[in-house]
C-alpha cells in the first residue's frame, strides 16, 4: 500500500488535493476531520479523553489498511514541524505502512497566507468540516496556528526534516494550482499509476 500523508498549513488545500489525487489513482481519502468531527461531538477539543480517541482511530485505520488490499491511504494532518510530539506521530504511521510492506510518501503543500484566508471558507471545506463553520472563530485558529508553529519547510531547518528526508518528498506550492494540477504533480513525482474512471463531480476550489 502507498501511504501519502498531505501535511501543511490551516486551508492550504491538503482535504481537496487528496480528494482529486484520489480519483486519479484509486487511493482512499483518510483526511484529519475525519476522526475530529465525530469525537468533538462528544468531548471538548483537546481533552484527554478526545485527544486519546482521535489518536486511537487513526491508527486503527492506518493499521487496517497497512493490511488491506487497498492501493493506497492519503492522510492529511497540520503538523508542527518543530513538534516532537507530532514527529513522532508521523514516524509511527510510516512505520505501521513500511512494515507491512508499503511505501511512505510525504506531500508538502505551501500557500500565501492571504490565499489560505480565501479558502478557509469555500463550500466544500466548510461541508466536510463542521467545526469550521464559525468562520471568524476559524480564522483566528488559522493565523494562531501560522504564528505558533513552523507548518512548512524552507526557512529555519525544523526537526522534522531529518525523517522527511528520509522518505519520498515533494513541495508544492499550491497557491495558484488548481486541486488536479497539485494531484498530478503528486502523481508524476512518485510515479503513481492513476486510474482510468473519474468521479463525475470533483471539487474546483482548494479546501
């Protein structure tokens, strides 16, 4: 199985990359809301009891489809480059997807904070993402996230490096691309085969 996990910063695109890398290829989309919208109905962002079930489900699912017979998994996930914690999470996940044989790539994607602005409130972020819909709260949290964390590479070397270099990588600066260009950059970079049936609806917007 190829693991892709799509990391970067809040809105940058990674939800609506994956979802049209996915129709080329035939991998399944296992995007970070996923597992936070249904727990966060139940307990608060962030408590121990969220924290520990969020964390548990991704992993049941890397796991299963480690050993399923699913071409590939593309995880989308925020990451704080400087976050041992988080390193640690993303080293783990490869490991699980290496160890039953798979192949880890990691897709970095950068866009102007003022782009990002722009696409933290289009229809299909907002439709798969229900904690997002308070948009001013949304807003805060995205530019409380730019200014606490390092989220990309190419300034100040970060901890994470050292395990991004270690497997395939590609950065993309998503700014301008549509989600299918950035997904067949991703295809090319990693000589994915890509499928011959598309989805009759796709989204146009990065999410």
């Amino acid at each position: 199985m190829e693991l892709v996990i799509v990391f970067g910063p809040a809105a940058v695109g990674k939800m609506t990359v994956g979802h049209a890398l996915c129709e080329l290829t035939g991998f399944k989309l296992f995007h970070n809301h996923a597992t936070i919208e249904p727990v966060l109905g139940i307990f608060p962002f962030g408590s121990e009891p969220f924290n520990r079930l969020v964390s548990e489900f991704r992993r049941r699912v890397i796991e299963e489809a480690a050993t399923s017979d699913l071409p590939g998994l593309v995880f989308t996930f925020v990451w704080g480059l400087d976050d041992s914690h988080e390193i640690d999470v993303i080293a783990s996940y490869i490991e699980i997807a290496e160890s039953a044989g798979g192949r880890a790539h990691l897709v970095e994607l950068y866009a102007e904070q003022e782009e990002r602005l722009a696409r933290n409130a289009t229809e299909f972020r907002l439709a798969q993402k229900a904690s997002k819909r308070d948009l001013d709260r949304s807003r805060r949290n995205l530019l409380d996230l730019d200014a606490e964390y390092t989220l990309n590479t190419g300034g100040t070397r970060t901890k994470a490096e050292d395990l991004i270099e270690q497997h395939n990588h590609i950065r993309i600066d998503n700014t301008s691309l549509t989600p299918q260009q950035a997904a067949e950059r991703i295809v090319q970079a990693f000589d994915f085969e890509t499928n011959a049936q598309h989805s009759p609806t796709r989204p146009t917007t990065p999410a």
